[in-house]
C-alpha cells in the first residue's frame, strides 16, 4: 500500500518521497558507472533507459510508506531536481539502507546531512531497534558516511558488487541507544 513519506529538512536539503516526476533526474544521475559500481550485483549495468521507472513501479510505489520509504534529496536551492536518494526497508539483506548521490553533488557532506532525519524518522516512527548497514570493503566514501554517524562495523562478508574487483563488504550495525547517544553527544 503506497503511503506519502514525510517531508524533511535539513541545513542545505530537502528530503521527500521519491513521485514519478523525479524519474528524469533520478536516472541522469544514477544511471553514472561511478555511481552503480559501487551497488549489489543485483543491479543491472549497463543500467536500461527506463531502469528507475520500472525499479519504481515494481519494488517502491507498491510498498512506499509500509516496507519501503525512498526519499529523493534536493538542494535547497534548486528544490525541483532529485540529486541522490536514501532508501530504508524493513526486512534486512541483511542491510536496511542505501543511498546514493549524483557525482556533481559528493564531497559536499550531504549525504552525512541527508542520513540524520532519516535515522530520526526510522528509530523514532518507524520503530526500528537497530539498522544495519553495508558498503564494498574499498567503498571509502560509503564507509566514512556510517563512521562519521555513529554506526558500528561489526563483520566482513563475501559478496557481489556490479564493480567485479570488490568481493567483500563490511557491515555496520547502529542501535537506537548509539543513534541517541551519537546525536546527543554531537
Ligand atoms: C557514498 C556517497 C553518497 C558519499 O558521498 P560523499 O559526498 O562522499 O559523502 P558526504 O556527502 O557525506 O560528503 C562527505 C565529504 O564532504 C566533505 N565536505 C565538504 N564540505 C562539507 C560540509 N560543509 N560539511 C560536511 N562535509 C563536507 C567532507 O570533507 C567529507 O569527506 P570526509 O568525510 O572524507 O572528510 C557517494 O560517494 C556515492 O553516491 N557513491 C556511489 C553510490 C554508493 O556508493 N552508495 C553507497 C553504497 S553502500
């Protein structure tokens, strides 16, 4: 049952559930090898011409607001173009979020801004006890946003990338009581 997702807003961004109008700036920027190398296997390259429309219409409309809550991030700025996106699902593989952002927008610091009302939203609406999360072993800039947010690395496990060189990822854990502590603390 698709559910709208609340809207946030952070220092330089605005977050709100992906709509079929953010399908042109989704793909321009997602459908970048530096961007999908970095993903699950699962995930074609070359990446097809409706790849978001039918990655939407299968796996996020049906279950936006209920088992999966995908928001697209905007600048302030320039608020009608989706730059990135942070997805969170409640059954874990064994991770419960992504995301990503087009190439232009990194070294900005906002996918770190952009994962702050998203971890407020999940622990304290959404009632998860713990996330978990997972990057390529390699994937540095992924690794840094979980380290710089208070998650925990706890294993490294086999596993397939669309980049064939990664083979490994690192999983990282955050609780409720850390997210508490890491944002009372900051
Ligand atoms: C993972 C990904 C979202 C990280 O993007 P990013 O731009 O490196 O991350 P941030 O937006 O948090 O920006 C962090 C950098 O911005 C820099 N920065 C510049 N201005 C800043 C500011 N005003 N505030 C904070 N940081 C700032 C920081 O130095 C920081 O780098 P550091 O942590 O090494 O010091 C991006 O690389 C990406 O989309 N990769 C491809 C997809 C992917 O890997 N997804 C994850 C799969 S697990």
């Amino acid at each position: 049952m698709r559910k709208a997702l609340p809207e946030f807003q952070t220092k330089r961004l605005n977050l709100r559930g992906v709509s079929q109008a953010d399908i042109p700036t989704y793909q321009k920027y997602f459908a970048d090898y530096e961007v999908i190398k970095h993903l699950a296997a699962t995930v074609p390259w070359p990446y097809p011409e409706n790849g978001v429309q039918e990655f939407f219409d299968k796996f996020i409309f049906p279950h936006q607001g209920d088992t999966q809550w995908l928001w697209g991030i905007f600048e302030k700025q320039n608020p009608q173009d989706l730059i990135g996106a942070v997805h969170l699902w409640r059954e874990g593989r064994p991770e419960n979020r992504g995301f990503w952002l087009g190439r232009p927008f990194w070294g900005k610091g906002y996918m770190t801004e952009a994962v702050e009302p998203v971890m407020n939203y999940a622990f304290n609406d959404l009632g998860f006890e713990k996330l978990v999360f997972a990057n390529a072993v390699g994937n540095t800039k992924s690794r840094r946003v979980k380290e710089k947010t208070g998650a925990k690395l706890i294993d490294i496990r086999p596993a397939k990338f669309v980049n064939p060189e990664y083979n490994e990822h690192e999983i990282w854990e955050l609780s409720k009581s850390d997210w508490i502590e890491f944002t009372t603390s900051k």
